[in-house]
C-alpha cells in the first residue's frame, strides 16, 4: 500500500475515529514523522506510536524539564512535577503498576499547598481529558479518568 | 565522623524481640517544589536545594540538630563509612553531583539532599522501635515543610522521582536476623509470603545488597492508597510479629531435632573469631551472624548482642581503615589481618569462656 502523501510504500497505518467517524490514515516513514507533529498532546497513543516509528525519542514532552516517554520508560523516573500531567496516562499507569493497583494518595498532605486553586487546575484537565477520550470512542481511556477524577473529588471530600 | 564506639542508633538498648530483630528504619522521601528531581537538575540548582534545604533548618528548631557533611568535600573513605553505618545510600555516596547529608549527634536521624529526591529523612533505632522511627522522621518532616514546600499532586500525593515512592513517600524497614529460618529452608516461603504481602525481603544493607550473615531487610514496598501511619502499623503489629513467630518456630525446632549440631555451630564460629589471624568480611560476617545466634540461644553470657552489632560495623572495610590509620591496609591480606586482630581483642572475653 502507498502513502496517502506521496508514492513511497506506507508503514503507518492508522485508524483515527474523530466525533464517531472512522478514518484510516497510511502513511510513509516520512510523513507519519511530519504527520505526528501534529498529533496533539492529548492523543498519547498516536504519540506513543509516533516515537516508536520514527525514532523521535527525543521530542520533548514534559514542558517542566523536557522528559520524554521513551526516557521515562527507560528510567522509570520523573523529572519534575510537571511530568505527573504531562506525561499521563503512562505515568499513570506505571504509578498504578508499582504500587499493586492503588490509584489515589490517602493520608497526610503538606500545611502549605495551594489547595483549591491546584485542585481546580487539575480537574479542569481530567474533564478535558475525559471529554476527548469520549469523544474518540477510546473507552478504557475514558474509564481510567472518570475513576481519577472520582479519586480527587473523594481527597477533597475529606477533611484536612 | 566521631568513631562508633561513642554511640550510633545500632549500639541503642535491644529492647524486645531482640533475639530476632536489629534495628527498625523509617525513611521518608520529599521533592521541594518548584525545581526539576534530582535525575533532571542542573549542577546550580543541585547546589540550590543543598543550600536552600540546609539554611533553613540550621535556622530552625525541627532542624537544628543536624550536622551537615558536603559530600563532595568528603574523602571517599569516609563517605564509604557513612554507607556501612546506613546513614547514606550507596549511589548518594557514590555520585560525583553537589549534595549533602544532615545527621543528628546521635546519628539517629540523618537527612540525604539531592539522593533520588531532594530529601531522604530517615530515622533509625535499635530493635522493634518502628513508632519512635516514625515519629522522629515525622517530626523532621513537619517542621521541614513550615519552612520547605514540598512537591504534591492532588491525585497522587507527595510526588517523587520513582513511581514506587509516590503517595505518603514511606518506607518502613526493619533488620531482622534469620538464621533458622534460612537453616530449615523456609526463607524462601517467607519471601514469597512477603511478596505476595507487597513486601521486599533484602540484604544487608537493603536494596540491592547480599544477604550477610543471615542479616535481612523487610520492608514495605507500596506507599500509595495507604496512610503512612496504617504502613507503619501493618508491618509492627502484623507482619514483623509474624515473621518473628517463625523465626523462633524455626530456631526450636532446629534446637531440639540437632542440640549438639547448634551447640557446635556456635562453639566452631567462636573458636575461628576468637583465633583466626585472617578474616575475610564475608566470613566475619557469616560467623558474627552465628555468634549472635548462640547468644539469643542463651549459649553464651560472656558477651551480648550489642557487641555483636557492633562488631558488624567495625568488621566493615572503610570502618577497619579508619580505626586504624597507622595499619597498613593496601592488600585485602593486610585488611584481613587486621580484621582478625580487631575481633580476636573485641572477643576475649568469649575465648576465656570457651575454654
């Protein structure tokens, strides 16, 4: 099969399902790289695939300190606090994978934290995020951040 | 580094259960917000959150008692002294970056800046102290963050670099001397038992370490979804009792099916301490492990676990050298050499009683 772009033999093929209508991308090495450029942040998956097909390792994707995926895997460490959103769901998983399926912090938080505006911030994202994995039918996703927002409003449900 | 003899949280009272447990630690780990992990720092801002973490609690009352060390202005034998007494990680020691180490005069509480966190504080006691562990660690880290902030996630809690940290970031360990058990072949139950329980089950000096003389760690390997205080319950009024129960189990059975066998363990591990001209760390190890079994077996009075323990420091390479500068020490046979004359004096009163 060849590149939907140009004559070159495709070796990214890529079913994409926006607002419930099934595309199927196929794309030369080339263009998948130019292509997944455009890919936003919120689609880890086609990201994933982006680094792994192209060799992007090194793209960025922790705007805190510049942690990509593929150096998380490598690793398995953060780089700042930034990687915590910016690197999900892989972090996520990897966080749920160490600690025997535990999905939310319980217990003691710091006196000082900014609370309610960190709090807001974050579920902001989760609706967002949660809005977009509907919105591409991508359902497991979708079940992962219902139950993390279900974790944050069940932190701030408890007394400090 | 004042010499072990002057104290050192190993030296402590034993305390109960000491026929099974060493000595408990509670570790805490902490990221100030606002700077990259240390994985991700720049050599400034590594010196940063040194000085930033260290100003503020000499200026402080939760932090006062610490004395700093700079790590790279420490000669490496010192720094290997400081691992062998438990109060730094090896890979802290190891690094070449700017970090450094708080530790109170008693040298029960020591703070590592810029391990795989910016904070590592850690409390350490003789025997089952896991409460005092606690509330030592606990109380550093309440003053800290009056004056510190800490890196904090709404989801997941107190971040860290390693996602097994992430959440209350505790990590309860407790020393525990199991001889019999690994005698009648049932550690590897209990590690399975561990694994199955989220628990690891390391050497001597924990994560990825040898098992020496029969000295192992336990500790808890989830720190997510659990308050730090039910982590710290779990291990002292479930698992340690527990393990502690077979350890005994193990060491009766082993007493009754083979007196004579267990009287000789002892007497032979005395015999070659007490005259040996040559011995090797791991040897030294093997067989203070058996000392300090015939001691809990009530074999001997003549001396008691204290000495033991301490003997376990002193045997070590870095602690050797440095009680002894005029000795030369160039060979691993000179090392030895002065390894046996260090247990051979320590041990006389042992050799009299043997006969």
């Amino acid at each position: 099969m060849k590149c939907d772009q140009c004559d070159k033999p495709a070796v990214v093929h890529e079913t994409v399902i926006t607002a419930g209508v099934q595309t199927t991308v196929h794309l030369c090495a080339e263009h998948a790289m130019v292509q997944m450029h455009h890919v936003p942040a919120s689609a880890p998956i086609a990201e994933l695939l982006a680094a792994h097909l192209t060799g992007q390792r090194h793209q960025p994707a922790c705007g805190g300190c510049g942690m990509t995926l593929a150096e998380f895997r490598k690793h398995n460490l953060a780089g700042c606090s930034a990687c915590f959103d910016a690197l999900a769901p892989v972090i996520d998983q990897a966080i749920q994978r160490a600690q025997g399926g535990a999905t939310a912090h319980c217990g003691r938080a710091p006196a000082r934290r900014d609370d309610a505006e960190a709090r807001q911030a974050y579920r902001a994202r989760l609706l967002r995020d949660l809005e977009q994995a509907v919105a591409a039918e991508r359902y497991e996703v979708a079940a992962q951040v219902r139950n993390a927002l279900r974790d944050v409003d069940a932190i701030a449900e408890r007394p400090a | 580094m004042k010499p072990i003899e002057n104290g050192g949280p190993w030296l402590g009272p034993l305390g109960r259960d000491a026929d099974v447990v060493v000595a408990s630690r509670v570790r805490l780990a902490r990221n100030l917000a606002g700077f990259p992990f240390t994985n991700r720092a720049s050599t400034t801002q590594r010196r940063e959150v040194v000085s930033m973490v260290r100003d503020r609690a000499q200026a402080a009352s939760w932090g006062r008692m610490l004395g700093w060390v700079d790590l790279q202005a420490c000669p490496a034998e010192q720094r290997t002294q400081m691992v062998e007494r438990h109060l730094v990680s090896k890979q802290f020691a190891a690094s070449d970056a700017p970090r450094a180490v708080g530790i109170s005069a008693d040298e029960t509480l020591s703070v590592m800046v810029n391990e795989e966190d910016h904070l590592r504080i850690q409390a350490m006691y003789s025997g089952l102290r896991i409460d005092e562990c606690f509330a030592a660690a606990t109380a550093f880290d309440r003053g800290a963050e009056s004056a510190l902030d800490f890196a904090w996630h709404h989801r997941w809690g107190y971040l860290t670099a390693c996602p097994t940290n992430v959440g209350c970031g505790i990590r309860v360990s407790v020393m525990l001397h199991l001889p019999a058990l690994r005698l009648t072949s049932e550690l590897d139950r209990v590690r399975r038992a561990a694994k199955d329980l989220h628990l690891a089950l390391r050497g001597f000096h924990g994560e990825g370490s040898e098992p020496m003389g029969d000295f192992y760690q336990l500790s808890n390997q989830i720190t997510l979804g659990m308050r730090d205080e039910d982590v710290v319950g779990e291990l002292r009024d479930r698992i340690i009792p527990q393990v502690i129960r077979y350890e005994r189990l193990a060491r009766e059975t082993y007493r009754s099916k083979a007196p004579a066998a267990a009287r000789d363990r002892f007497i032979r591990a005395a015999a070659l301490l007490t005259h040996s001209r040559l011995m090797q760390l791991d040897e030294a190890m093997k067989l203070l492990g058996r000392l300090r079994l015939g001691i809990a077996s009530g074999l001997t009075e003549a001396i008691d676990s204290t000495l033991v323990h301490r003997l376990l420091l002193q045997v070590q390479p870095a602690h050797l050298a440095l009680a002894r500068p005029n000795d030369p020490m160039e060979t691993l046979e000179q090392q030895s050499a002065a390894r046996a004359t260090l247990l051979r004096d320590a041990l006389a009163p042992l050799r009299a009683s043997i006969g």
